[in-house]
C-alpha cells in the first residue's frame, strides 16, 4: 500500500495519474493546502520542503521499513522503478525519459506556476509578469511541440516524461496558451485525456485555477 499526501494541483495529479496508470494500491491522504497542513510536523517528517506531492511505500523493494519520498519528479522514478514501467530498461531510452522528466520540472511546471499565479491568484495585476511568464510558457508549449512532431508520446512508449507534463497542460486555458497554436501537442494531450487511467484521475477533481474552482472533466478542452 501506497499513502499518497495529496492535493489536487498538477504535482499532485502527476502522482495519482501514476498510480492509477500502474495499478497500485494506493490511499489518499488529503493536505489542505488552505489550511496550512503541508507544515505540520507529521508531514514535515515525510516532505521537509513543506510541498506536496509526499508518497509513504509500505512496501519498499528493499523488504525494509516504510519508505517516504518527497518531490514529484523523485517519486515518478521511484515509483517507475519499483515496478519496472513507464521509463525504459535501456540506457539510452532511460536517459531521455530522464531528460523530459528533468526539463518538465525545471521549466515547464515552475513557469506554468508562474504563469497560473500571476493570471489567476496575484491580489494586483502585475502586467510585466503576467507578460513574462505567459510568454516564457508559450516558448516551452513550442519546445514540446516540436518534440512530438511525428511522435505518439514524449519518450518512444507512455512513460513518466508524459505523465509528468500531462497534468501542467491541463490548465492551459487559465495559463493563457491556446493548445490550437501547438497542433502536436494538442493531439498528444487529447490521446492522454482519453486514456481511462486519465479519467479517473480528474473524475471530480476542481480546477484550482478556476475562481470558483469547477470540476476539470466538466470542460473536454481541460480534461
């Protein structure tokens, strides 16, 4: 059994989009971010940082005590790793699911956040930001499109590179992107939207960029 310290922004979907992928016996154990639960002590344990995703493996590989992992992009390897899918066993196919993986979590999602923060929760407009971040994205919209020119997914087979980047796409309408300018990449995040792990992944999950939050299956373009 996996714990799984979740709340639903687009780290946390990764890993419950993964989960659901793999199969996995999982629990959710809500973090209410509102309220602050992400620094209490009991999960400060788990994820020094303060953030979630946070994962507790009951049943680590090592037949040891219960493991915690924290960062988003450490847990999708760990949890790749321990059942052997969705990143390849060859080196080189292993090295570029990493390298989508890394540039997921050093670009794509911190400017995507950005992007999110400014357009949508920021208590003043700030123009120079909103400008700098949602075109910062829309370059990143373009990297990634012109990676999945003439390619199902990311990395060769679905792995943790599309995982990973899948759940940041999602809100793309609040980030100010129009996935119809990244025709590769709409067709990519379409394919996933379809695929029934995805579904019960956002079966009821708001949309936490949108003021009210609304469930993100209600509106196809955001699945």
């Amino acid at each position: 059994m996996i714990d799984l310290h979740f709340a639903p922004t687009p780290n946390g979907l990764k890993i419950k989009l993964f989960l659901e992928e793999a199969g996995l016996a999982y629990r959710i154990v809500p973090v209410s971010l509102s309220k602050g639960e992400q620094f209490r002590p009991e999960f400060l344990a788990i994820s020094p940082n303060g953030k979630i995703p946070a994962i507790v493996d009951h049943a680590p590989a090592d037949g040891g005590a219960p493991l915690g992992v924290f960062e988003s992009g450490a847990i999708l390897l760990y949890l790749a790793e321990k059942i052997g899918r969705f990143i390849p066993a060859d080196l080189r196919g292993r090295t570029e699911v990493r390298q989508w993986l890394f540039w997921q979590m050093a670009g794509l999602g911190p400017m995507a956040g950005q992007a999110g923060f400014f357009r949508v929760y920021a208590p003043q407009a700030v123009p120079y930001a909103i400008e700098r971040y949602t075109n910062e994205l829309r370059r990143l919209y373009g990297v990634l499109n012109r990676r999945l020119e003439g390619r199902a997914y990311i990395a060769g087979e679905y792995s943790i590179a599309d995982i990973a980047c899948y759940p940041w796409i999602v809100p793309h309408a609040p980030h100010g992107q129009d996935l119809a300018a990244f025709p590769h990449l709409q067709r990519w995040f379409e394919r996933i939207a379809g695929r029934p792990a995805t579904q019960r992944t956002y079966a009821g999950v708001e949309d936490v960029y949108a003021r009210p939050g609304r469930p993100v299956a209600a509106a196809p373009a955001a699945r």
